[in-house]
C-alpha cells in the first residue's frame, strides 16, 4: 500500500507527458482523416501531368515504347536516382544525345523525356501511397498508447496493484511512445521527397530541351 502511494506521483507525471503526446497524435489523425490521411503541408497531387514538367513540343505516341528500348531504358533508370547528382546526370544525358545519329536523336530524346516522367510520376506516386500508410500506422500506434495510458492509470489506483508489473508496462509504453516520437519527427522530411522528385523530374526533362534539332 505505502509503495502504491509512493510510485503514483512519479507514474502520473510519466502519464501526463504521454497523455499528451497521445493527445497531440489524436489532434493530427484527426487531421489526417479529412485529407485521405495525408500528413504533409504540402498539397497532394497525387499524379502529376506531363505539361507540368515538360516545356518542349509534343511527344509522340512511340515516345511510350521507351521501355522497349534497352539503352533508353537504362539511362532512364540511371538518372532518375536521386543519390546522383543532378550535375552528373545531365551529363550523361548530354552524353547520351551526342552519340546519337542526327536523324534519331529528336526521336530518341524525347522516349528519354517520356520515359523520366513515366517511371518518376509512379515513383513519386508510391512516395505519397507510403507517406500515407505511414500515417494511418502512427495513427494506430497513438490510439494504442492511449488505452495503454487509460489502462496503467486504472491499475495504478488499485490497492493491491503488483508494482513489479506496473513498473513492467510503465516502461513498455514508454518505449513505445519514444518510438511513435521519432517516427512522428521523419514525416516533415518525408514529406519533402515528392517535391525532390518532382524538382528533379522538372529539370532533367527540360535539360534535354536545348538538345533537340526541333525545339519548337
């Protein structure tokens, strides 16, 4: 009984750090939930359209066979990765189009442009999809600390209460809501990789421009 009274104090104090933790989850799924469980600040479009990104003349239909094309398919692959620099991967571009016959490269230039956005707009798309996940996951792990909370406060108050189990729970949701905190904290750079994508997206389309014969 007196070791009850003893550990309360310190047990509610933890409590109250985690009540509101839990709280401001709850405030954010709420949030979420009107926009599709969208987290970020940043607006979702879930697919971008290729005059966002493209300023050159119209693509062709065979422009979408890029993926039939091996060398294409390769580059397309190459500098789309973001540990590449921007710098290195409009060089190989460059690269790429001076190797190209002059009656080919219009052609081939632009399943370049087609194919960049084809595989990135999907990246980016599948960047949103995780983002979202993600948040419905932290939405779950909030709403379970807060009966976790609710259930170490009613177990707290027994008289009879097995401090040794309390002491066991107290510091497993501890843990747990150490970890919904970290997590919690990646979204706000999570958030930036659609628009890096897009960014990137934009500039190595466009830095195929001033190679074409046609620029129109």
């Amino acid at each position: 009984m007196t070791t009850s009274r003893i550990r309360k104090p310190a047990i509610a104090l933890s409590l109250l750090v985690l009540f509101t933790s839990a709280a401001a989850a709850q405030q954010q799924s709420s949030a979420a939930a009107d926009e599709d469980f969208w987290p970020c600040v940043q607006r979702k479009v879930p697919e971008l359209s290729l005059p966002q990104i493209w300023n050159g003349p119209a693509l062709p239909e065979e422009a979408s066979k890029w993926p039939e094309d091996r060398e294409i398919s390769n580059l397309v692959r190459q500098v789309a990765q973001r540990r590449i620099s921007l710098e290195e991967a409009e060089q190989q571009i460059r690269d790429f189009a001076e190797k190209l016959p002059p009656d080919q490269r219009d052609q081939r230039l632009l399943m370049v442009v087609r194919g960049l956005f084809d595989l990135m707009n999907r990246e980016r798309s599948d960047v949103m999809i995780s983002i979202e996940r993600f948040t419905k996951r932290q939405i779950a792990l909030a709403d379970s600390i807060r009966k976790e909370l609710a259930e170490l406060e009613e177990l707290s108050d027994k008289p009879d209460v097995d401090t040794a189990e309390l002491e066991r729970r107290r510091e497993q949701v501890n843990f747990t809501a150490r970890a919904f905190q970290d997590r919690n904290q990646s979204i706000t750079f999570v958030c930036e990789v659609p628009t890096i994508i897009e960014q990137r997206l934009y500039r190595l389309a466009n830095s195929i421009l001033p190679l074409l014969n046609d620029r129109s």
